[in-house]
C-alpha cells in the first residue's frame, strides 16, 4: 500500500497524482510518521567487565611482603639475641669445670666424674667404676641435670633390683634380660637409670634432673 508523501492519504499502486490533494506520488513513498508502527531498535548486549586480575595479584604481592618482612624480622631478632650473649657472656674453666655467664643465668657445667658423683643424689651402684665419657654436671638457673656413666662385671638384673629397692614407686621399671631401666619422678627430681649389656660387662647411666633451691652447686677444687 502506497500513500501521498503530502497528505497521508492511501493511494492506488501506480497512481501518479493524489486524488485527495494532486500532489504528484514518488515511486516509492514512505509512510508518514505516526502512521507506520515504529520500528524498536534492538540494543546490542553490554559485555561483561573482564575480571580485575590486578587486584588478585596485589593481594599475592602484599600477602608475599608480609611474610618475607616477619622472617626478615625473626632473623634479626635472633642475631641480636646471639650477638648479646656472644657479647656478654664470661667463660672461666678450671680443670673439668667450667662456668658461662650469660645475660639470662649462668651455666655451671663439669665432665668430673667424681663431681658429677657428688651432686647426683642417687646411690652408685656398689663395686660400679666410674666413667669419664658421658658424665656431666650442668646448672642453668634452678635446673641442674647431672649424669653419670659407670661400669659393673653384675648383669643389668641384679643392677635392676638394687635400685629397684631404692626406688619402689617408680613411673616405670623394664627389662629384657640385656637392658633394665627405671624412671622415677617426683616434685623435686626425675631420676632415670639405665643398665645395659655391653660387651662382658654393665654398663649404667644414671640422670637426675632437679630443682637446685637451697643447693650450693660451686664446683669442688
């Protein structure tokens, strides 16, 4: 269907002149506006905004320096803590003893095994030698921990029974033939003895860890 491009009216296709108005017809003659329905344009979809890679990446880089800065801390701090000791800590040795004092305590510590004898607070084991390896005595602020080495010809049984005597509730008390231990703790000590099979003989190594109040622990001349 064609209309007058003047006055609206519909016209026959191939009419040259309006009947209406005698406007002369064009080919082809649009519709008026408000006349042809009104095309609705359809809107392209909006893309979606692409997701913020850089925040993730500086979340990863922020999370990466806090953790390098604390071991770069940790690491300071515990070089100061040496150099500080390092710094003021006084050695003095004679013979078998030795004494360091640092900042934090003073360490007493001694390979005498006859010192060691003295301050373990346990009966040695009777006819028993003495050893020089792996005997200590070593203080550090209220807790002293001596151990002593000792040798017997007796077997670990008849060394088991002896201090098994001596210490009746003991935590715990095994033996297999070729090794007794004993571990007994109270509110003071822990002693732990040990007698095991080596070679032809017994070899006991007896530990006492304590608490040192009220005990003099210089070192004997």
């Amino acid at each position: 269907m064609a209309f007058c491009n003047s006055c609206g009216t519909s016209i026959a296709p191939g009419t040259r002149f309006c009947s209406k108005c005698g406007a002369a017809i064009l080919a082809s003659s649009p519709a008026p506006a408000g006349i042809l329905p009104t095309a609705v344009a359809s809107t392209p979809p909006v893309p979606a905004p692409a997701p913020n890679s850089g925040g993730a990446l500086k979340a990863i880089l922020i999370i990466v320096g806090v953790v390098v800065l604390v071991g770069i801390l940790a690491v300071t701090s515990l070089a100061f803590f040496a150099w500080r000791v390092a710094r003021h800590a006084h050695v003095t040795r004679d013979g078998d003893n030795v004494k360091v004092e640092t900042p934090f305590g003073s360490v007493r510590t001694t390979n005498d095994p006859q010192e060691a004898a003295r301050n373990l607070g346990v009966d040695l084991y009777p006819g028993a030698q003495t050893q020089k390896e792996g005997s200590a005595s070593v203080t550090f602020g209220s807790v002293h921990t001596v151990s002593l080495t000792s040798e017997t010809p007796d077997s670990p049984q008849q060394v088991c029974d002896f201090y098994r005597s001596r210490f009746p509730n003991a935590m715990v008390t095994t033996t297999d033939g070729n090794q007794c231990t004993i571990v007994s703790n109270d509110h003071k000590n822990m002693i732990t003895i040990n007698a095991k099979v080596d070679g032809d003989k017994t070899r006991i190594v007896i530990s006492n860890v304590s608490h040192t109040s009220g005990m003099s622990n210089s070192p004997s001349n």
